[in-house]
C-alpha cells in the first residue's frame, strides 16, 4: 500500500494528456497519416519513456514513482507532437 498509493495518485496525471494523444493519433490516422504517429509514439515512448524512468526510478531513488514521472512526461511529449502534427495536417486539408 504504501508504494501502490503514492504511484495511483500521480498516475491521475497522465489521464488528460493520454486522452490527447489518443485522439490525435486516431485524429492523424482517420486522415491516412499512419507513419508519423507510430514515428511519434515510438520517440515518445522509446526514447523518452524508458530512459527518464529508468532515471527517476533508479539514480534518482525515486522508485516506482520515478516509473510514473517517465510515463506522465512522456504522455505530454507525446500529447504535444502529435497535436502540433495534427494542426499541420489540418491546416493543410481543403475546406
């Protein structure tokens, strides 16, 4: 409990930000642009995800909590590209 508890609470934070990306992703692929999305995730991620949690959680002492920081920071990395990418697209799209 006292890992689980702490870890639920800031897990709360990524909610919004995994309900942008989600929709934008889906938003991006509904207009046949499949690549930069899955390019998009895998950066947000790959490259970001796995090693900030790594980094948090271990060097930092952060635990499992650090794991849920690398996730959180991630979401909005992710959110954020894919959003910006979405509002190129659409910018581009006839009326």
């Amino acid at each position: 409990m006292a890992i689980a508890v702490p870890a639920l609470i800031l897990a709360t934070l990524f909610f919004v930000a995994d309900g942008i990306q989600v929709v934008a992703a889906q938003a991006l692929r509904s207009a046949a642009d499949v690549w930069w999305p899955t390019a998009m995730h895998v950066f947000s991620y790959g490259v970001v995800m796995m090693p900030l949690s790594w980094l948090f959680a271990l060097p930092m002492g952060m635990g499992v909590d650090g794991i849920v920081w690398g996730v959180i920071v991630a979401s909005l990395v992710s959110a954020a590209l894919l959003t910006g990418r979405f509002v190129r697209v659409a910018r581009r799209m006839p009326a």
